[in-house]
C-alpha cells in the first residue's frame, strides 16, 4: 500500500460541527483589527494610509465571504439534524 493510501485511511474525518463558532470567531476578530486600523489610519498619511484603506477594503471582503459560509454551515448543520 502506498504511503499516500495510508495517510488517506488514517485521516480524520470531516468535522464540521464546530465550524459556525470558529467562523463566528473569525468575524469578530477581523472586525476588531479592522476598527482598530481604522483607528490607526487616523494617524496615518499618504502611501500607509492607503494600504489600511485598501487592506480594511479586503478585510470587509473577508467578513463577507465568512458570513456566507456562516449561512452555508448552519444550514449544513441543520441538513444533517434532519
């Protein structure tokens, strides 16, 4: 058998019932460094105030998605209760 079969039939399953909560975390943790660079910019000019707009630019792209997949988890979950 090959290593890679090996690893395969030892691998731990898909758990997923904590999923919710980590990306629940997730969220409130980007929104914190986003408000406190946003606190930062304040202070900020030209070039380093541009790369914390653009980088809270993604950070807002990322809660986004996370919210998203918040959605799609918790209707996984519920599927699965059913």
């Amino acid at each position: 058998m090959s290593q890679r079969k090996q690893n395969q039939q030892y691998a731990n399953p898909d758990d997923r019932s904590d999923n919710v909560e980590k990306l629940q975390e997730m969220v409130q943790n980007t929104i914190q460094n986003l408000e406190a660079a946003h606190d930062t910019m304040q202070f900020s000019e030209g070039e380093a105030k541009q790369q914390i707009i653009d980088k809270n630019k993604r950070r807002e792209e990322s809660i986004n998605a996370m919210r998203n997949e918040i959605k799609d988890e918790a209707r996984h979950q519920q599927d699965q209760r059913k």
